[in-house]
C-alpha cells in the first residue's frame, strides 16, 4: 500500500542519496579517502531519518559496528549515489546496509549498527515504539541531491 508521498508502507525504509566527490573527500593519491566513505553514508542516514521522523535518535546513536569493502576509486567532481537502507531494527539497535556507486560501478559496500542511548544512563537503551515504527515502514523514500541544485557531469562541471 503506498501513500500519499509515494512510499511502502510494510516494507524497511531506505533512500538514495546523490552528490558530487568533493575536493576534501580525496587524499593525495588523488582519489577518494577511505574515511569519507563512512560521512557519505552518515549523511545519507540523516536524510533517512529526517524522512521517516526518527530525528530524536541525533545525538544519540553511536556506532557500534561498520564495514566496508572498497571495490574501485572515485575521484574529485564524479557524481555518486550512496543508498542506505534499515535491514534489521532490535530491540535497542538498527543495522543497516549500504552501497556506494559511481554510474554502474560499484566503490564501496558495507555494514552499520547503531545503538540507541539516553543522556543520563551508560549502554544502549530500548527504542521507543514510535522509533521502531518509523525504522520498520516507510519502504524506499524518494532519491535526494545533497548540494541543492541537479548535478552537472564532471566533464560538464571542467567546462
């Protein structure tokens, strides 16, 4: 059953998110640093969970788990597509899995857990039933550009 902004309603959230290799995301190799790898992703789990209402988890979702597997190079000004999606919501941590994809060609795929915590208590805590509802349903949102206006090519961008 869809609703009315398009979206499943029974089936684990996710969304694409797309953005240009920025000239920070590179290292003096000249191609992407591993570590922008996991902001990219970051950034595109703050998307998800601004669509699906979870923005109380901000601030309160450390990560207990990532990895990744890096498949090929993505360099300065190349458009990529980071997908994020919720594969398993327990009952006080959400994995996700994600991909990183620049045209066809798969960079980097992997893992993230976060946990749940509250300001005032040491360890994890149990998600709330409004959480656990916005994590489960949802199905896939619709793609966001992160940077505002459409992307231009690389080669479009030198010109």
């Amino acid at each position: 059953m869809a609703t009315p902004e398009g979206t499943v309603q029974n089936e684990l959230p996710s969304v694409v998110v797309h953005r240009r290799v920025d000239w920070h995301d590179t290292d003096a190799a000249g191609h992407h640093h591993h570590g922008a790898v996991l902001r990219w992703v970051e950034s595109a789990e703050s998307v998800l969970l601004i669509r699906r209402g979870a923005t109380e988890l901000f601030g309160r979702a450390p990560r207990v788990h990532y990895e990744v597997d890096y498949r090929s190079r993505l360099y300065y000004a190349e458009i990529i597509e980071i997908e994020i999606a919720v594969v398993r919501v327990g009952d006080k941590s959400v994995r996700y899995t994600f991909e990183v994809r620049c045209g066809n060609e798969v960079a980097a795929v992997g893992a993230l857990v976060m946990v749940m915590t509250a300001a005032d208590k040491s360890g994890a805590v149990t998600l709330p039933p409004n959480l656990r509802l916005a994590l489960t349903t949802g199905g896939r949102q619709d793609p966001e550009t992160i940077g505002g206006a459409p992307l231009a090519t690389a080669a479009e961008s030198r010109a």
